[in-house]
C-alpha cells in the first residue's frame, strides 16, 4: 500500500519541495493550499498528487478539505502542518488584526488541521511534522508575533507527542533556518540577509530541498523511535547562540 502525505502550504517553497520529495520515494500527496492558481500550477504533471484548496485556519474549510483528501486518497500516513505567514514588526507596531491573522495561520492552522487528521492518523499509526522557525527558539526585536507563534508550535508539537505516542502517532518539530521563499524574501531586509550570512556556521542560506529532506526523513519508518523532537535544520545557526537578526 503506498502511503499517503498532506502537505499544507504546498503550492510553492518548502511545502511544494516536501509534496515532490515525498513523490520521489514513493508516496502519494495530498497538496493543500489556499493560493488556487499557485496551487494548480505547481500541482500539474506531478504523478501521484491531487490538490486540495484550503485555508488551514478555516475551521469549516479545514474539515471539508481532509474529507475530500481521506475520499480521494482514503489513508492518511504523515501530516506536515508547513502552511505559514511571516509578518515582522516590534510590539508597538503590531496591531491586533496583524497578530491575530499570524496566529490563524501559523498556530491556529497547525492545531486545526493535526485535530481534524486526529482519526486517519490514528488507523494508520501515521506521523506529524509541524514547521516552526528558528524564530521560536530565540527572541528578536523584530518578530513579536511571528516569533512568538512559532514558539507555540514548538510547544504544540511536544503536547501532540505527549498525547499521541500511546495512539503510535510521532510528532516531530522542524525549525528551518532563513531559506529564500516568497515568504522570506519579503520580511528578509538587506541587513538580515548579511548578518545571517555572517551569523551561520555554514555561512549561506539553506535551500527547499535541504528542509524537506529532514521532513520527510521524520515522516518516514526511519524515524521510527523519534517523537517529540525539535530539529533545527538552520546551517548551526541555533548552536552559536547569536542573536537573530
Ligand atoms: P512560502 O511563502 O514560499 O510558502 C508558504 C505557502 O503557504 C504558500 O503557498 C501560501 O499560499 C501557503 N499559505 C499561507 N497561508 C495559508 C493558509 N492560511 N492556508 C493555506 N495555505 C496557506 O513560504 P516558505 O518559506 O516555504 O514557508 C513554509 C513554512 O516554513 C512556513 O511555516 C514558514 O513560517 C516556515 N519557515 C520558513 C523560513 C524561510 O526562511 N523561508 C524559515 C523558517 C520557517
């Protein structure tokens, strides 16, 4: 039986490069997104993938999503709750709505979506990857709410480990390095892009592929023994203790 991955936020970077990792050892992918047109495109001429649109933190949407994936594709084995917004700013000038709409997504969506696989992945004793950031493990001037959400993915993917092991359920937490997504891209000034050159071990930016190769490793039987798990795939930038810039 091939085994089936939902990737959520899948329509481009690390989400597209986890859906296309995942198809090249066999799996099938369940590729979630709430950008139709990106989503279309990058989910053309890919063998063994099915899109499926969604906004993760849309509890209605969420929950009609996985029922058209477990119609399509009837098993789910892995969940990579990888769908995020980056939106930076200092306290004093993130206003309400900025916080809450970060929160939906990077939080609320990894909740909803891991709660509405619950069952599936119980049947097929499946595994959860959540996608946090190096901006969970350290504070910054800059990332009050970003930083902040990302830290409690981190704390939702130990509480999910905890609750779940006795179902045979792995969860596991990535927290990729700086990566030059869309998403990066935008929030990543000059100054960022030079100290974080400076400031990593490995001097240099990782790539999509470099971030969905850890994913799917947790993914898969040989992880076997690995929940509950918080791997920072960032270069060495994590073990300098430096500031984030
Ligand atoms: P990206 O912008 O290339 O891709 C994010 C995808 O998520 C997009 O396709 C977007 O349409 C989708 N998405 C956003 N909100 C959604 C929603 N509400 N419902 C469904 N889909 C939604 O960004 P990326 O860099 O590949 O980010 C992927 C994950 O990696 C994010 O969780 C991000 O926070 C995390 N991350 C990225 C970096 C980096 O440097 N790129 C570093 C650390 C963590």
């Amino acid at each position: 039986m091939q085994k089936v991955a939902l990737v959520t936020g899948a329509a481009r970077g690390i989400g597209l490069a986890t859906a296309q990792l995942f198809l090249e050892q066999g799996w099938r992918v369940a590729m979630l997104d709430r950008d139709v047109p990106a989503l279309d495109s990058a989910c053309a001429g890919l063998e063994g993938a099915r899109a499926f649109y969604c906004d993760v933190s849309e509890p209605a949407e969420v929950e009609t999503a996985v029922a058209e994936v477990l119609a399509h594709f009837g098993r789910i084995d892995a969940l990579v709750n990888n769908a995020g917004v980056a939106d930076f700013g200092p306290i004093a000038e993130t206003d309400f709505k900025r916080w809450r709409n970060v929160m939906a997504v990077n939080l609320d969506g990894v909740f909803l979506m891991s709660q509405a696989c619950l069952d599936a992945l119980k049947e097929t004793q499946g595994a959860i990857v959540n996608i946090a950031s190096i901006s969970g493990l350290r504070a910054s001037t800059l990332r009050v709410a970003y930083g902040t959400s990302k830290a409690a993915v981190i704390q939702l993917t130990k509480q999910q480990a905890a609750e779940l092991g006795e179902d045979g359920i792995r969860c596991n937490c990535v927290c990729p390095g700086p990566v030059r997504t869309k998403l990066a891209m935008a929030v990543h000034s000059q100054e960022i892009i030079d100290a974080y050159h400076d400031a990593i071990p490995l001097n240099r930016y990782g790539s999509e592929r470099e971030i969905a190769e850890v994913i799917v490793f947790l993914c898969s039987d040989k992880a076997s023994y690995v929940t509950g798990q918080v791997v920072a795939a960032d270069g060495g930038f994590e073990s300098t203790g430096v500031g984030l810039p």
